[in-house]
C-alpha cells in the first residue's frame, strides 16, 4: 500500500478482517441464536446447516426460502446430523420436508 507502513497496512488489514468477522457473525446471529455456543461451535453448527442446504440444492435444484430458513432456525447438533442424512438420502423436497416438520 503506497504510503502506508508495514505496521499501519496490517492493523487496516486486521481492521477490515474484523468488521468482516463481524458482519458475518451479527448475519448468522440474527439467523442462529449461539445459545450458549461458542465460536468454535457456532462455526460446527452453521457448517452443518450449509451443508444440508448444499445437498438438497446439488439433488432437487434451488431449494425455497422457507426451507432454508427453517434448517437454520436448528442448533442442535443431533438434529442437523440427522437432517443432514435425511437430505442426502430422501426421494424428493417434499419427503425431506415432512422429516423436517417433525425434528
């Protein structure tokens, strides 16, 4: 960076890193309540939920809003790892929203 210094570039670049961090964690709050969570959970729990929601987009195509939302609204654990399955394993859309309906 043309006149800036070593040390004034990188305090920038930790600057912009945080308030990205932290953009994406006030996005993911306002979808994921950490309940307690911490950082390294929260981040085990959101992985979860996109990868369910990348699956069923790879099998049926775009998956609707309402869906995607509603796997969000999830933050426990065992239920995503059995949605997650559900997902990978399920005939259509529609089964795998019965099987969400009763998590």
């Amino acid at each position: 960076m043309e006149g800036i210094g070593v040390s004034q570039a990188f305090v920038c670049s930790l600057v912009s890193g945080c308030v990205g961090f932290c953009v994406f964690m006030f996005y993911h709050h306002v979808c994921l309540p950490t309940l307690g969570y911490g950082c390294v959970k929260t981040a085990e729990i959101i992985e979860r939920i996109d990868a369910i929601v990348l699956v069923l987009e790879t099998r049926f195509g775009d998956v609707p809003i309402r869906i995607a939302n509603a796997i969000r609204e999830i933050t426990d654990r065992e239920t995503l790892n059995k949605m997650l399955k559900c997902a990978a394993k399920c005939g259509s859309l529609n089964e795998f929203c019965e099987e969400l309906t009763l998590k």
